[in-house]
C-alpha cells in the first residue's frame, strides 16, 4: 500500500476519485458476473424459472440495481479507453487529464440515461 | 549505476521476473469488451420488451450465442485479472491474499462455465 498521499489529510483530486470509482466498478462488475450466468440458466430452463429471475429485477429495488450496474460497465468502458490512451502515452499533461475526466463522466452519464430512455420508451 | 545486465535489460522484466504478460493480456481483454459490449447492448436494446418466447428465440441463434460466449470469455478473464490485482495491491496477509484469489478463480470459472452450458441449452429451441 502507498504511504503517499496521505490519505486524511489531503483532498484528493477529481482523478483520483475517478481512479477508485474504476477499480470499485470493477470489482462490482466481476461479482455480478455469476448473476448473469444465473440469469441465463434461469432462461434456458424455462418460463417459470425466468419469470422468477424477471420478478427479482421487477421493483424499485431491483430497478435501482439495474440502474447502477449499467452505469458501472458503461463508466468502467469509457474510463477504459481513457486508460488506454494513457498507455499510448497521450494526454498526461494536467489539463487534458481534467478535461478527459470531466469527458468520461460526462459521457457515462449520457450513454446510461440514453440506454434506459430507449428502454422506457420501446416497452411503453 | 546498471543493476542489471544488457540481456535482463533487454528482456524488460525488473524484478518481478514473470507477470509482465498480465498487463498485455488485461488490455487484449479490454479491447475486445471494447467492441464486444456496443454491439450486445444494441442487441439488448432490440430484444424489448422481455419476454421468455423473445429471448428464447433471439437466443437460439449461432451468431448471437458465439457473441455472447465471447464476451464471457473476456469479461471473465479481464475481471479474474482485475480482482487480482486489486488483491496484490490491498491484501498485506499472504494466506488471505491467496485463499481469496483462489475463491475468485473459482467463482469466475464456474459462473463462465455455467453461463456457457446456459448458452449451448438455449441453442436448442423450437
């Protein structure tokens, strides 16, 4: 574990909260990884296990969750990329790192509101 | 002052002598959910709403089953690096280092391999 920053006393940067936001989505999305190959077994064996399954997600609670996991994968994509051009060695210099943060949450943002608007609308 | 000599230098591998690959095969990964996880979204999208005879059918397509094989291929392999190396970085005591890393080794490859025995059952339906 680094000793440096420390970690009570000094404000971390935006970067730096996007950087844990990564590994925590990560580690969220690693874990729901057995939650989906529930929900295609509960598919293959038929329609009352996979009603079952639907039910779980069908209230507010299971909307909510829904809601978080997509965020998670759609955020840890584009922060992904902004990983990658970090390892072609572009954009490091302290305004670019600002700005393709604000880009990342931003369009994160946008692409999960945009998801579940397509969602709400095709199931009316 | 060299610590190493001209052939360790040129091999690249400090210290750490192995697990180099780790890094390559984490971002091969990434590439590939990259391109993987638009597509399947889009398809998702398709597939409402979501009802059993819907999904039964879109799921008994080859193409669509290779698809999301694929993507559980990497998914999984990415996430198993992932989990590891959140665990080298954060889990001082080796012994629960190690029994964690074996715990989610085993998780992640049975969660892979029931997903894809789910995907092969799917296959089948008329």
């Amino acid at each position: 574990m680094p000793l440096s920053p420390h970690l009570q006393t000094y404000r971390l940067p935006l970067t730096a909260w996007l950087s844990i936001l990564h590994r925590g989505t990560g580690v969220v999305l690693a874990l729901s990884l057995p939650l989906l190959a529930w929900g295609l077994h509960s598919l293959s064996r038929g329609n009352d296990s996979f009603g079952y399954f639907l039910s779980l997600l069908n209230n507010p609670i299971g909307y909510l969750f829904a809601f978080a996991l997509s965020f998670a994968l759609i955020y840890h994509l584009c922060n992904g990329v902004r990983h990658m051009f970090w390892d072609m060695g572009w954009g490091f210099d302290k305004t670019q790192i600002q700005r393709s943060a604000y880009t990342v949450i931003g369009v994160a943002l946008l692409l999960t509101f945009s998801f579940w608007t397509i969602v709400y609308a095709s199931s009316l | 002052m060299r610590f190493e000599d001209s052939l360790a230098r040129a091999k690249g591998q400090g210290s750490g002598h192995s697990g180099h690959h780790h890094f390559i095969a984490q971002r091969l990964s990434a590439v590939f959910l990259l391109l993987l996880s638009p597509m399947l979204a889009l398809w998702l999208l398709q597939q409402i709403p979501f009802e059993y005879e819907n999904l039964r059918h879109a799921f008994s397509d080859p193409w669509v089953a290779s698809l999301w094989a694929l993507w559980l291929l990497a998914g999984t392999y990415h996430a198993q690096l992932g989990i590891q190396m959140v665990l080298e970085d954060y889990i001082q005591h080796l012994a629960w280092r190690y029994s964690l890393m074996i715990s989610s080794y085993i998780i992640l490859s049975f969660s892979l391999f029931w997903a894809w025995a789910a995907l092969i059952k799917l296959l089948v339906y008329e």
